[in-house]
C-alpha cells in the first residue's frame, strides 16, 4: 500500500502539470507522456518477486520521502566546484536534474551541435523529436522509465547534424543538492547523433551535501549510420543516495557505440544499459567498473539485442566489491533469427575484498540464428595471496600491495577511458576510493 | 649476520621445521640441500616472512634484529630478498612500475629520498645487463606470460635491483635449461663480488652448485640439518643419492 500512496503522488503531479499546459496537451510530445503516465499507474514500483530486480530491494530507498523540483539555492560558484583541470569541452551543468543553461558553457557553434530544452525541441524540431523521444524506452515493463518518460520536463536535446565530428566532448554534470533536505529528480535526456557524425559525450553525477537523493534517470541515443559515439557515465554520489538510471540507445548501420560505466560511489545504484542493434556491420563495446563499500549496492543490467546480420558486440564489466557491499551484474544477449554472422561476448568478472561482500552475477544469451559466435563469463573471486606476499617480499608494504593489485585489476576498463581529463580524474577517485 | 637457533615451524598444524641452527656471516654462501619434503622451501619461506607458517620456536637474529618479529616488507628493507621458486605473475602491473614502488618504499623505510627517474632508468638499463633480461619485456605486466627462464632471471634482476645483504635462492634452478642456469648463476655470481653480501641457495640438485660454488653445504632432513660439510659435499650427494643420510638419520634401510 506504501507503493500505492507513492503512486497516487506522482499521479496528482503529473495531473498538475497537465493543467498547467493550456491547451497543448495533445502535442505528440505529450501524449508519449500521457500513455507512460497509464503504464506507470498500471505497473507501479518494482518489487523482489519481480524477476528483473530480484536481488535489488528498493523497499528502504523507496521509504524515505524525497522533494521534487526542489529549486536550489546553491550559486554558480558551488555548482562548478568540482572542476575538472584541462577540459576543453561543452559543459552542460543540471542541478536536481533541472538543466542550468545559465551555467553551462557550449564551445561548439550551433551549426555544428543544438542544445535544447524539451520545449524548445518542440518548437524547433517537432518531426525529429517526435522520431525519437521515447521510441525504445520500455514503458510498458520499466516502472522508473515510464514514470520518467511522463514527468520529462527539465533535461536537454542534444542535436549533432550529420557529418559533424565534434572535437570537443559534451560533459553533462549532474549535480544532486542534498545540502538541505531529501531530494528527488527526474532527468531526461535525448541525444541524436546524425548519419556519419562523430561525438563523446559524457554524464557524471554527483552529489552536495549529506541528505537523501533519488535520481530517476533516463537517457536515449539514437545513433545514425556510420555515426560514432563514445559514452561515459561516472557515477560518484553521497552513501545516501539512490539512482536509478537507463541509458537506452539505438543504432544504425556500420555506427559504432561505446559505453563506459563507472560507478565510484553510491547508496543504491541501477544502472539498464539497453542497447538495440538495428542494421549490419555495427560495433559496440561495453564497459563497466563498480567499486562499492560499506553497504553500497550496485546492480548493473544490459540488454544487448542483435536484431541484423554481421555485428559485433563486447561487453565486459569489472567489480571490487568491499565491506558489506552487494553487486549485481545481469548481462542479455538476444541474437535475433536475421542477425546471423553475430559476434557477441560478455564477460563479468569481480574481486571480493570482504568476506562479507556478495556479488549475483547472470549471463543470459538468447539466441534464434545459427551462424553466431557468442560467448560469455563470469569470473568472481578474491585476491590472490601469493601475489600479495610476493609484492612484500619486495618491500612494497600490504595494504600498498593489495591497492596496487586492485588498481591493476580495474585497469583493463580504465584504460579504455578516451577522454584524458576523464581518465585522470577517474583514477584518482578511484585511487582515493581504494586506498580508504 | 644471521643467526638461526632452534628453529621451529609449522603449517596447518604439521610441523615442517624441528629444530634449526644455522649462522650465516657477511659474504658466506650457504648451500642447503635435501630431499623432497625435507623442508628447504619452508625454511626459505619462513625467512622471507610468509604468513602461513607459524613458528612453534627458536629465533631468528638478523644483523642484530630479531627477524620474525618483522613483516615480510619490513624484512624487505632491512635487505632480505627471496628469490622465488614460482614467481607470481602479476597482471596489470609492469615490472617497471613494481620496481619502481618497491625500490621507492625500502628508501623510504629507510629514512632516504626516493629515487628520481632517470637514476632508477639508468640502473634498471645497467642491471638488466647482468641477467641478460630484454628492456621490452621489463615494460610489459610482471611475469606474466614469462617463460619459466625469463621468470628466474627476472627473479635474479629484481634482486640485483634491490641489492639485499642476504639473497635467499629458492630452488633457482628448477625449470632451468643450462644456458638459463649459466645466466642466472652468472648474475648470482656478480652480485657476489660484494663481499658483504650473503647467499642462501636452497636446491634440490648439485648442478647449479658447479656456477654458484657455496662455502658451506647442509643438508636438511625432516626439518633438521643432519649433516654440513663444504662443496665436496654436494658433489658426493650427487652421486650417492640421498638414501644413505637417511639411513644415518633413520637408522634403518628403507624399505
């Protein structure tokens, strides 16, 4: 019943601001919004008995009540605090998922890449938005998507024209102001990268202040022909904090997509990285490190859907698990009956430090074509002592010994970081996280 | 230099050493010789401060310290080096860069600056020489994919890096063909010219014996030294076998 009053909450919100449109209620936009607002009400949140969040109980996160729309008082100052040295990029700054125009700082000319809010894309590019605004969210079976997909408001457009390459990354940082009191937020972000163009595009979230959060967050990419994309989410927020976040893409013939997954800290953490590939000769690569403590739960699933022939897909994710903290790692495959000549591998493979550490791992292949070459594994084991006791031997102390092998082990995915200013900050939050 | 008296150790409650006296004094080597499951490795081991033995008695002094009150890094810095029977690899972290660190941490356990790059470069080049180890393979993560070779002369590299006064071989020569022992022993050989550093050569077989000449040979039989001599020793151990000290020991033919 506690699921029921959380409901009826966000019903009543979302009839608010259906009042407040004046009589534009029924823009495509909106009814998009209407329809997932029905298959929220009808699904309502995720429990255990649901297969797909058997091992991650949202009951505690769920419980504690959270503020939307929280508008904060926090200056330009506080928000750009954390900055990151040497990047020459477009930096987009979202607070409590509400996009900070004023903040922000877009070096690309306009030709080249669009930033716009929901209602300006509305005005500007009816056609494309309506294309690709929740086109492979799915609604009808993704409670926090369809309730994301109804509230959509506040996030951004991002528009890269065909044939452009960008130089410059786009880093969008989403700040969460807990400073005050409990907050909750919605972002929505839609990022179409046209035919032939080239982008890396980053999102990293972090928090202010020590008070509860709850990020409902979704992001799609439509990735067209012969695009290339480079994605990084990284992840460090306060031990209070609960994020729930989709990234659904889609691509096109001969694209390449990259996605690198990095989740530094959090209370409870839910990462769906849903990747359709729908035309031949695409790449895609996943990545993933997770590297929580204490009582931090990080649950990584991915949908890899091999709809064509004559693509390749990898996918490997690693996790340091310490203290009691639990991870889950569910990776599908779907290899569809045309989607022959597939090549698909996933691998998974995790160090627990604690004994008190638990970590679910489920490799799931589906696959209806014959003539494919998929494999898959899940590794998860503790460190090695000879290792540690032969790095002593030669005078390197053990908890330096045990940072080190950690350090090498998360490794293979750091390095795949492409954007230097990412790789440097990364490794030192990750150097920081581990040497506690 | 090192003094071991009465030294007793166990693993999983079987006690593998009863009863150790050895004295080791600055430039001496020291053979230790047996058969299978005599306790050599374990003794080696239990230098190098590996945690799963536990010691059931006696002491270890070294250069006045008592040695296993400290732990394995601390035994690193105060110039204990084992060379391992099996390396470990080490994937993700190359050699350099372990080096580095561990040269880095003994300076510093040692109250003195860490080493500045080109120095440390300019060594490495200079000490790689003497095992014969390529640079290239020195950049990739340690031992990994190493042959068994390359992984002993690594062994011997990391010790020539270190410069212990007391290098501790464990069974150096197993795996070895004779072109790698003659490599790894030469290596030995130089870091021998220092003479005040010492060398305890655990191994199974006389051979290597012929490229690193010891100055003493013991022989170590369930858990005990039952029988020191000098090289000829060795030599007269390659040729009767074992079987005859433990009938000293034993008192019996075997059966």
């Amino acid at each position: 019943m506690e699921n029921q009053v959380l409901i009826d909450k966000f019903s009543a919100e979302f009839a608010a601001i259906q009042q407040s449109l004046n009589g534009k209620s029924e823009s495509p936009f909106n009814n998009v919004r209407k329809a997932a607002m029905a298959q929220f009400e009808r699904l309502g949140f995720p429990t255990p008995r649901h297969e797909e969040w058997k091992y991650s109980n949202l009951k505690k996160s769920l419980a504690s009540d959270y503020n939307y729309h929280v508008e904060s008082k926090l200056n330009e100052n506080d928000v750009k605090s954390v900055p990151l040295p040497n990047l020459h990029g477009n930096v987009l700054y979202f607070v409590n998922g509400i996009y900070k125009a004023e903040y922000s700082e877009i070096v690309t000319p306009t030709d080249k890449l669009k930033i716009m809010t929901f209602k300006e894309a509305q005005a500007e590019i009816p056609e494309i938005l309506e294309a690709h605004f929740s086109k492979h969210v799915d609604s009808e079976n993704e409670a926090f998507s369809a309730l994301n997909t109804a509230l959509a408001n506040d996030g951004v457009v991002v528009y890269i024209a065909d044939n452009q390459t960008l130089e410059e990354p786009i880093i969008m940082r989403m700040l969460g102001d807990v400073t005050t009191e409990n907050v909750g937020a919605i972002v929505r972000n839609l990022i179409i990268v046209g035919q032939n163009a080239e982008v890396k595009v980053a999102e990293a979230y972090r928090t202010m202040g020590e008070k509860a959060s709850f990020t409902n967050a979704v992001t799609e990419i439509h990735v067209g022909k012969d695009a290339r994309v480079d994605y990084y989410k990284v992840q460090n927020e306060n031990d209070f904090s609960t994020h729930v976040g989709t990234t659904q893409v889609y691509q096109e013939d001969r694209s390449y997509f990259y996605a690198a997954t990095f989740t530094i800290n959090g209370g409870f953490v839910r990462n769906n990285l849903n990747i359709i590939l729908d035309g031949e000769h695409i790449e895609t690569f996943m990545y993933g490190l997770y590297i929580p403590n204490e009582n931090q739960h990080v649950d990584n699933h991915s949908v890899v859907d091999h709809r064509k022939p004559n693509s390749v897909s990898n996918e490997l994710y690693k996790g340091i698990l310490m203290d009691k903290s639990t991870g889950v790692f569910n990776g599908k495959i779907f290899v569809r009956e045309d989607a022959q000549k597939t090549n698909a591998y996933q691998n998974c493979r995790n160090v627990i430090v604690s004994k008190d550490a638990t970590m679910n791992t489920k490799p799931q292949l589906e696959i209806w074509a014959d003539d494919v070459k998929c494999s898959h594994g899940t590794t998860t084991g503790q460190l090695n002592d000879e290792a540690i006791f032969y790095m002593q031997s030669r005078g390197i102390p053990k908890d330096e010994a045990i940072r080190l092998q950690l350090l090498a082990f998360a490794e293979d995915v750091v390095s795949k970081i492409k954007i230097d200013t990412i790789h440097e900050y990364l490794e030192g939050l990750i150097i920081e996280k581990l040497g506690e | 230099m090192l003094k071991i008296s009465d030294l007793k150790a166990s693993v999983d409650g079987k006690q593998i050493l009863n009863g150790i006296n050895l004295e080791v004094k600055p430039g001496e080597v020291h053979a230790i010789m047996g058969p299978n499951g005599s306790g050599k490795s374990t003794l080696a081991s239990v230098l190098a401060g590996r945690e799963e033995y536990e010691i059931e008695g006696g002491s270890v002094v070294y250069q006045n310290q008592d040695l296993l009150e400290l732990s394995p890094e601390d035994r690193a810095a105060a110039g204990i080096f084992l060379a391992f029977q099996y390396p470990v690899e080490i994937p993700g972290v190359t050699t350099i860069n372990f080096l580095k660190t561990a040269v880095n941490q003994i300076r510093k356990k040692n109250g003195q600056e860490p080493m500045d790059a080109a120095s440390f470069l300019r060594m490495m080049r200079e000490k790689s020489k003497l095992v014969k180890i390529d640079p290239e393979l020195l950049k990739r993560s340690l031992n990994e994919g190493f042959s068994g070779g390359e992984k002993k002369r690594n062994e011997i590299f990391q010790m020539a890096m270190l410069e212990p006064t007391l290098g501790i071989l464990d069974e150096t020569d197993s795996g070895l063909d004779i072109d790698a022992l003659r490599i790894v022993s030469d290596g030995v050989n130089e870091l021998r010219k220092d003479k005040t550093r010492s060398f305890i050569v655990v191994t199974h077989y006389q051979r290597l014996l012929d490229y690193i000449v010891p100055d003493f040979v013991h022989v170590l039989y369930k858990g005990r030294i039952v029988k020191s001599g000098t090289k000829e020793l060795a030599k007269e151990l390659e040729e009767k076998g074992y079987d005859w000290i433990k009938e000293e020991v034993d008192g019996q033919v075997p059966a």
